[in-house]
C-alpha cells in the first residue's frame, strides 16, 4: 500500500512542475480539490446546492467559449468545468455516498445498457432507431413516464424543445413540418384576437411551444438558433454604437428613420 502524503507533500506535489500521465493529472486535480476544501475558508462552507448556480454560469461560459471558435478558452472552460464535477463528487465523499469510481461506472452501465446496437444484438440502423430504442429503453430503467427526466431547472425553451424530442421519440408527432406551420399561422390569429392580457400571455406561450416544435423539423435546436441571432444583434447594435459615438450626436437626436438607415447599413457589412 502505498504510503499516504502529508498536506505539505500533496502542496509540494500539485505545485511542482513536471510532466505528468493523464491519471497524475486526474489525480492532481483531485488532491487539489481536497486540499482547497480543507484549507480555504470559502471551499469549506460550499455545499451542493450553494455551487449549483456556478456549475450553471460554467456550463453556459464553456458554450460561449464554443461558438467563439476559442480554443484557449475552451480548454480553459472544460477545466472549470471539471473543477465544479470534482468538486460535487468530493461532496458526495463526505456524506458516503459515492466516489468517482462510482460515477464512472454507472456511466459506463447505462452507456452498455442504452446502446444494444453496439453491444449486443439489437438493430438499429438509422439515427431514429436509436433514439427510439433510447426511449423505451429509458423507461425500463423504472422511470414512471417519459417525460420524467426533463430538467425543471432547464430554460424553459429548451425544455419545450427536450419535451417535444420525447414525445416524438414514441411517435406522438406531426407528420410533417406543414402542419406546424399551419399550427404556428392559427397561433399568430389566436394572439391577434387575444382580448385580456392573460388571454394574449396563454396565447403567446402557445406561439412558443409551437415555433420550439418547428425547429425540430428543421433539425435546428432552438437554443443555438436564438443564441446566434442573438450575437447576430449585438454585433449589428455594435456598428450602430460606434456610429452614434463618432458622430457626436446623442441617442435621442437620432429619428427612427435614421437610427433604420443605420440599421440597414450594419445589416450589410
């Protein structure tokens, strides 16, 4: 058995410059971790549910790092990441429910057990074969419905999105994208003669649900869409700021027929 380090010894050994096996490295993160939540007073007053927002803000700073094509954040948002997931699991350590070993390997028993196609005999030759196999799979897993593992904590277009992707996993679904969108022009008329604010809310949130679902026939998740026309925006507003700015002029000197001009031309670079 190997002999167990010292607090010093472990310092001494994350801090050392060295090259390092992948395992080491797992290690080092790990020994890093324990000694942060022994030591540092802001650690050792986490719990699960104090880190849960961070986990959330990591998670949507590794996607942001993605579309920005940036690999030196990338790598650095994983890293983050990872730290969070360590940190959960050393968490769970200390209340002796599982280890790492322990998520490892139920992660490998539900990936077997959900892929039959690649581990045993089932058939699948198609993308939907298998996420209908998913499916059935998962409710034999001893889930009550299908629609029990999605998130309430997800934004609630990608849970509208993850809901329809279920259902339709069973077949509950349109034929065709035309039926959505003869679906999506009745919810525009709905909203239009809306008459009391909760009746235009209800209404608007029917027009939601019912653009989320189109998305999936133009196999576009909803959540990448409207992120990128989101940044599509910004980075237009941006060439108006910068207009604005060098022309000396303030906001409300500018007409809404100007302020569209410059819209137009940011719209063309």
């Amino acid at each position: 058995m190997p002999e167990k380090l010292s607090i010093e010894q472990l310092k001494a050994n994350i801090v050392a410059q060295k090259e390092r096996t992948l395992q080491e490295e797992f290690e080092r993160v790990l020994s890093l971790v324990k000694i942060l939540r022994q030591e540092c007073p802001w650690d050792r007053k986490q719990t699960p549910e104090s880190l849960a927002h961070l986990l959330l803000e990591e998670s949507y700073e590794l996607v942001h790092a993605i579309d920005q094509h940036d690999e030196t954040e990338l790598k650095k948002e994983i890293g983050d990441l990872f730290l969070h997931l360590s940190f959960q699991v050393l968490l769970s350590e200390e209340r002796g429910a599982f280890t790492f070993a322990d998520v490892f390997d139920a992660l490998c028993d539900k990936l077997i057990n959900r892929h039959p196609h690649v581990f045993s005999d089932t058939k699948a030759d198609t993308v939907d074969d298998v996420l209908k196999n998913w499916e059935t799979l998962k409710l034999k897993e001893g889930r009550q419905s299908l629609l029990d593992g999605v998130p309430n904590s997800m934004s609630e277009l990608l849970r509208a999105y993850r809901v329809q992707k279920k259902v339709a996993g069973v077949g509950f679904d349109w034929p065709s994208d035309e039926g959505v969108l003869d679906k999506l022009v009745e919810e525009i008329e709905e909203l239009k003669n809306a008459a009391s604010k909760e009746e235009k809310e209800d209404e608007f949130g029917d027009l939601l649900f019912t653009i989320v679902n189109y998305s999936r026939f133009l196999c576009a998740n909803p959540e990448d869409s409207l992120r990128k026309a989101t940044n599509k925006f910004i980075g237009r507003f941006r060439r108006i700021e910068e207009k604005v700015q060098t022309s000396g002029r303030n906001w409300q000197e500018y007409t809404p027929e100007e302020l569209d001009g410059l819209w137009r031309e940011a719209k063309e670079q």
